[in-house]
C-alpha cells in the first residue's frame, strides 16, 4: 500500500489505496457557523443526505445512504484544540478531545449512526466545504485479534455543497489524522479506496 498528498478536491475521489487529503485548518475562522438561525440566534438543525458508493475492494460498487445531521458547526477555537491535541500527543491525544465534542450525528445505511464530533464548515469560491471527523465504531473482530485496523480510530468525510451544480464528496470509514506543516490536515485511509458521496442534498436552516 502507498499514499500521496493531494492538492485538490479531486484528487481525493481518485486516491490511492492510503488516500491523503489536506485541510487548512486556519481558514475555518472565516467559515464556521454557517447554519440558518433561529429564534433567539440559536442556529437551526440541517441534514445533509445523499448515497456512499464503494470505489473499490469488497465495497466497489456497493451503496448505502448517507446522511449528516448538524446540530452546530465546530468553531475556529474548537479546531484550535484539536491541531493542539495532535501537535502535543498525537492520536490519542486527539482521540481524547475529540470525544469531548459533539456537533451531530453521522449515518451510513439505515441505523442510527455515531456523533459527528466535529463538523467544520470552510468557505469556497463556488460552494462550502463541510469536514467531519468523529470516533469511529471499533468491532469485536478488530479487538480480539488486534488487527492493523484498530490503529485507525477515526472516521472521516468531506463534503463539497455547490451552489450550482451537483453536491459531492469523499468518506473514509476508518482513518488515521495528522498535521503537517503546521495546520494542514493529513488523513491517511486504511487500505481501500474512500468511498464516494454523491447527489448530496443540504435541508433545514440556511439552506439554499
């Protein structure tokens, strides 16, 4: 298996088997909370919902339905002391602040999902990009025989909402996530292809 850092949106859907992707933590100042607003500033719930369509592996060509509900969008100070945690210890440093935090709930298929611990909203010139980052689920199966996939904790999808155009975006089942160059995001898949997120609908507060 090998990775490559990535650049740009597309070269995410075409990653190779340890996909990398990069996010500029910084620019989140300027994008958080961008959910509709309720009585009293409160911000309203949004959900996202589309189909995760398997790239390759034993899930290529497999769909599901996807679907993010947003209770609130993770603020610049939140990113801040999750770039802290894996600057200071690492994976399990991040592990433990990132469950502290809890923006939503994330769903593949039809059962009730896990929390969406962080969703990060960042501004685009044609669009918004959405980035989760929650506690993945781990079996029994990967407990009891220590499998490599244990070390990956963490969940991941990326969303891109078009102002025009169709909606998409990439989801990583299992992942590990570390800084490079100060803020940038580096998120290593456990050896398959992300999955990918298509005809992404946004509904509820704010939606255009």
């Amino acid at each position: 298996m090998r990775g490559r850092k990535l650049s740009g949106w597309l070269g995410v859907l075409c990653c190779a088997a340890l996909g990398l992707t990069m996010l500029q933590a910084g620019s989140v100042a300027h994008g958080q909370r961008r959910g509709g607003r309720g009585e009293g500033g409160r911000q309203q719930q949004q959900e996202i919902l589309g189909t995760v369509v398997g790239v390759g592996g034993r899930f290529g060509g497999r769909t599901a339905p996807f679907r993010l509900i947003v209770n609130r969008y993770s603020s610049a100070e939140e990113v801040q002391q999750l770039n802290s945690a894996m600057q200071s210890g690492g994976q399990d440093e991040l592990l433990r602040v990132l469950t502290r935090m809890d923006a939503g709930r994330i769903s593949v298929g039809n059962g009730v999902g896990v929390d969406a611990n962080a969703i990060i909203s960042v501004p685009e010139a044609d669009g918004t990009k959405i980035v989760v980052l929650f506690q993945r689920n781990i079996d029994f199966y990967e407990l009891r025989y220590g499998t490599r996939s244990q070390d990956y904790r963490f969940g991941y999808a990326e969303i891109f909402l078009r102002r025009r155009g169709n909606s998409e975006g990439t989801f990583i089942p299992a992942a590990k996530v570390r800084l490079r160059d100060g803020n940038n995001w580096e998120v290593e898949d456990f050896g398959v292809f992300p999955a990918r997120l298509m005809g992404l609908q946004l509904r509820g507060g704010g939606a255009r």
